[in-house]
C-alpha cells in the first residue's frame, strides 16, 4: 500500500480545514520547522521577540518521556510512511513538533499522554509488551482496530479518539513544512512573464494586429 492509499485509509480526510489554516497562519507557532533552536534563536522579522522567547523556553523543556516519543515516532510513521515519493513523518520531524504542540497547547496533554498509555495497556494485555516492543504486524493489527471510527468497537472508543488526534497533529506536522507541501504538488503563486494575448484568442476576437 503506498502512502496515499494508507492515508486514505485511515481517514487523513477527517482532518478539518481549520486545523490546517490554523497552522499555516504566519507567525504560527506550530510550524514544525519552529520547533528547531535554530528557528527559534535566529533573527526574524516576522516574530516578535516575546514570541522568540516564548519558542525557547518551550523548546528547552520536555514533556514526553523517551518511551512515548518512540511510541509516537511509530504511530507517525504508520500514518505517513516513507514512500517514492517524500520521506516519512519522522524524516520530517514531525514528532518534534508534536512535542512542542503539546507544550504550546496544553490541552493536548492530558489526551495524548492518556492515548499513549490506553495503547500500551491494550497492548501489554494482548501482547505481554508495550507498543514500541511488539512486531510491526502486530501494531498494524493494534493501529486497525482505532483508525476506522465507524467500524470500532464500543470498547476501542478511546483509542479512536487518541488515533483522530494523532491522526491530525501528524498531517497537519507534516503538511505544513516544506516536504509536505512538496508532497502535495501545491506551487501557489508563481512568477511568469506576460507576453501579450496569445494569437488564437486575438484571432477569435478579430482582434489580429491590433
């Protein structure tokens, strides 16, 4: 299955236009390309220093334990793997900005921590192992029973609603830095050079050598 058939099959289309617009504001803090030292210590006109300083000393706390970044960096990569086509979501460090979502919107918090453990748990209770220690096989099998709202289970409800939330934080992650937009085929405005009406529309207005 290649990225845009597993993408479509978990549901990336369930990410709302608002999160994406909302992440692609300007002086948006949510870039993950801002999540980077470099990003937040170098001169920018566009961000005040507050917000420079603000991006620091997030950056320099932690709030996931190595356990859950390497839980989340998985669960990433399954959302958006590596393909032909661009790297992978952890190529395009989107755990790192969803690190730093968490710390610039605490109310992600309590429900990522909590999916996190909910997940460790169904899989300790079926695997004997947390997520990041079962095989890939495994995890897809886990990952099945969460991505697909309609058809979950009543007792997999809250891994569907941890799923949706990752879901989204890795698209709009990864879809809001270069490699994603790449990934797209988004140019937007681009320069060209005007050379005039072309000569079938002139003629099909009478308008030759005028």
């Amino acid at each position: 299955m290649n990225r845009r058939e597993s993408l479509r099959a978990i549901g990336l289309g369930t990410i709302t236009a608002a999160t994406l617009l909302e992440a692609c504001k300007p002086n948006n803090n949510k870039l993950a390309e801002d999540t980077t030292d470099k990003t937040t210590t170098s001169a920018d006109p566009t961000r005040l220093p507050n917000e420079i300083e603000r991006d620091k000393k997030l950056n320099a706390e932690k709030f996931f334990n190595d356990h859950e970044m390497a839980t989340i960096t998985i669960l990433a990569d399954i959302i958006i793997p590596k393909d032909a086509r661009s790297g992978s979501a952890s190529d395009a460090k989107v755990p790192d900005f969803i690190e730093f979502i968490v710390k610039d919107k605490p109310y992600n918090q309590t429900p990522m921590r909590g999916g996190l453990r909910w997940l460790d748990l169904q899989c300790l209770n079926r695997y004997d192992k947390t997520f990041a220690d079962i095989t890939s096989a495994q995890q897809m099998e886990m990952v099945n029973e969460i991505a697909w709202p309609k058809k979950a289970k009543p007792e997999m409800q809250q891994g569907v609603s941890f799923f949706n939330r990752m879901r989204d934080l890795t698209a709009t992650g990864f879809f809001t830095i270069k490699m994603g937009i790449e990934d797209l085929g988004y140019v937007g405005n681009t320069p060209n050079k005007w050379e005039g009406v072309p000569a079938d529309v002139l003629k099909q207005y009478g308008m030759e050598g005028v």
